[in-house]
C-alpha cells in the first residue's frame, strides 16, 4: 500500500521510516518493556533518547558549543511571549514583519517591551523582503526578531540578515519553525532561533530552542519559570517533563536526516539540495503555466511553503477534489490568503512534487 502525498502546512508529513519505526518500538522500546510514553523521563532509559536527541541535533545543524539546546512546551507563539520575557529586559526590541507570523511576534511582544516595526513588506502583501539596507534598526534595540520562512505567505530570506554589517550590535532571533533542518544555518548570525517541530522535526508538542548562552540570565521577574531559557538550560529541560514522545519521534527524525545523500553531499547538505530541486521544479512548472500563479518575488520563494493560485478562481474546489482523489492531500491554502497551498518539507519525496506538477498539468489540459 502506498501512502498519500501529504502537503499539510503542519502538523505535517514525517518520514516514512521514521513513523514504521515508531510503529515497531511503540510497544517495546529496546527491549525495556515499555513504550516510550509509558517511561519516567528521568530514567535511563528516556535521558539516552534525549542525549542522543539534542546530540543529533548538535552535529547535524553545526550548533557551536557556546550554544544551548532546549525541548520546551507551547509551540512558536509561546515563544513570542517567551522571547521578550528572556531577552528584551523590558527595554525595546525591533521587528522585521514580513507575514503573518512576524507581525503575530511583534504584536505579543508589545506586552512585555517597547516593539518597533523596523521594516515591513505590508505594502507588497507580503511577497517580497524589504532591503537590509532600508531596515530602522536602533541602537538600543535589546534583539531583532526576524521570521526566516512565513509558512503562510510563503516568503523566506534564503540568507541570514548580518545585523553586524547592518551596524547594530543586537542579537538576531530567528523562528525558523517552518524551515528548520531545510538548510543549514549561519549560527555566526543568531542570537537565538525557535521553532515548533509540527512542521519539519516532529510531532507537535515540542519547541526547539537554540540560544547563545550569553544571553541567559536576563528574564524578567515575572517570567514563568518554566519558560525561563536559564532554568530551562540548567536542568537540561527536565525542570518541567518535556514532551518526551515528541522529542523521541524528533531524534528519530534527526538519525533520518544524518542518513540522507545526494551524490557526495550528506544530512542537511543533502537535504538542502534536494529541497532546492523540488522548490525549483514546482515554481518552474506554474510559472511556465497560463493556468496558475505565484505573486513572491522569485528571490524570496519559499522553498518549504508555496503558495499558488489558480487564475480562475471558480475552479478551487474542483482543483482540490480531484487532487483528494489522487491522493494528493491538503492543498488548500490558507485562509487569510485563499487558493492553494503546497507545503513541501524535508519528508516530502521528489516523487510527491512529480505527481502534484502531473496533477496540476492535466487539470488544466482538461480545461483547455
Ligand atoms: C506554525 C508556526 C508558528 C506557530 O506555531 P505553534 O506551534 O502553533 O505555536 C510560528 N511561527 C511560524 C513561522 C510557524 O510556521
């Protein structure tokens, strides 16, 4: 039996062999006798899922050693209250808003701290980056939040901004929660990048966090303590219990990743390749067509999200039928920005973008 091609913007497909090797540990992990959801997260047994977890982590994404790994609770928009609690001192922090997600970041962080919009690409309908060189960035600004894919506009900076070059000294955070472990990542950089695993690491339920470790100690009084990234840190998130299914099905991704090839190139490399080839082969066949279009700037396609729309828009629902009947699944875009909406993750195979473009090629063959 083959499986549906999934294209869920998220909770999201995950690797075949990651979730047929769940299935067979499910009742039975290694021989301990029981599931991993059954287990103490303080035992041996879970701490060696976790070490190896956030040690998969480490070497596949190049995290330098003067940075901590956490598995925390409450997705990327606890983070938004998390991030200023942490890192803003209650001083001022600037945002670049770009799509949906940034502009929620910048909203929650009003609660907590003086917010700037340095730049924004509303004027676009956010399908463009607004230029680097335009950004208002203060001098004070305690961060600079950044949202390096916008999952529903389907906009990504292919490059880290250098705030360095930009002259400001802030700590840049990036969420990368929906193209985390698409690509490597600059961590010369970041100060700090979050991301929910539901799109591209895992099952919902665990946050991912990786912060340099200067900037712990600095959270406000009133932070919870289980969002404090110090306490977090200290107690190698076990100060609360961790999502501990979630980061096993997470670490069984990684060990998925370090695995993948693509000629010479390996894990994330290799996986940063094939993505460019499946991002490139899907805008090249609605640009090529009269039938679809993709309003993002072509320098600024997001290579994990694309959003498309047929010309005629009357056609939707019949579009997304006939894909359901081809095992074609969750096209529909999001509501705030209508037509349809191909999500193509790390797990997504090449052979699931051949068969959405063949798809979308007879579809509209059929009304021509
Ligand atoms: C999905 C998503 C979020 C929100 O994640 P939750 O787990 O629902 O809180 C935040 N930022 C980006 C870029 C996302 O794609």
């Amino acid at each position: 039996m083959t499986r549906p091609f999934n294209f869920s913007a998220g909770p999201a497909n995950l690797p075949e062999e990651v979730l047929q090797q769940a299935a067979a540990e499910m009742l039975d992990w290694h021989g301990s006798g029981m599931g991993v959801m059954e287990m103490s997260h303080r035992g041996k047994e879970f701490i060696s899922i976790y070490e190896n977890a956030e040690a998969d982590f480490r070497s596949l994404m190049a995290v330098p050693n003067n940075f901590k790994i956490l598995f925390m609770q409450g997705g990327g928009l606890a983070e938004n209250a998390i991030v200023p609690l942490n890192l803003s001192r209650g001083a001022s922090a600037d945002f670049i808003v770009t799509g949906s997600w940034s502009d929620k970041s910048q909203k929650e962080a009003r609660k907590y701290c003086d917010v700037q919009v340095a730049a924004t690409n509303e004027s676009s309908g956010h399908t463009s980056l607004p230029a680097a060189a335009t950004w208002q960035l203060r001098r004070e600004a305690s961060y600079v939040h950044v949202c390096t894919n916008e999952t529903i506009h389907g906009v990504e900076f292919h490059a880290l901004p250098d705030l360095k070059a930009l002259g400001s000294d802030a700590p840049l955070v990036i969420d990368f929660s929906s193209h985390v472990a698409s690509r490597p990542v600059d961590w010369s950089r970041v100060g700090l990048a979050f991301g929910g695993a539901q799109k591209n690491l895992g099952p919902a339920g665990v946050t991912l966090v990786v912060v340099r470790e200067d900037l712990l100690g600095h959270a406000l009084p009133a932070c919870p303590s289980a969002f404090n990234y110090k306490i977090v840190a200290d107690s190698e998130s076990m100060y609360n219990t961790p999502p501990t299914y979630a980061i096993y099905i997470a670490g069984l991704t990684f060990q998925w990743l370090k695995r993948q090839k693509e000629g010479e190139l390996a894990g994330i490399a290799a996986m940063e390749q094939r993505n460019q080839t499946k991002a490139q082969r899907l805008y090249e066949a609605i640009d090529q067509s009269q039938f679809y279009v993709n309003k993002v700037d072509k320098e600024c396609r997001s290579r994990m999200n694309v959003p498309f729309f047929l010309r005629d828009e009357s056609r939707n629902e019949a579009f997304l039928a006939g894909a359901k009947m081809r095992g074609l699944l969750q096209l529909k875009g999001h509501k705030s920005v209508g037509g349809m909406r191909a999500s193509i993750y790390n797990a997504m195979p090449m052979a699931g973008v051949e068969a959405l473009i063949d798809y979308m090629q007879e579809f509209e063959q059929k009304l021509a």
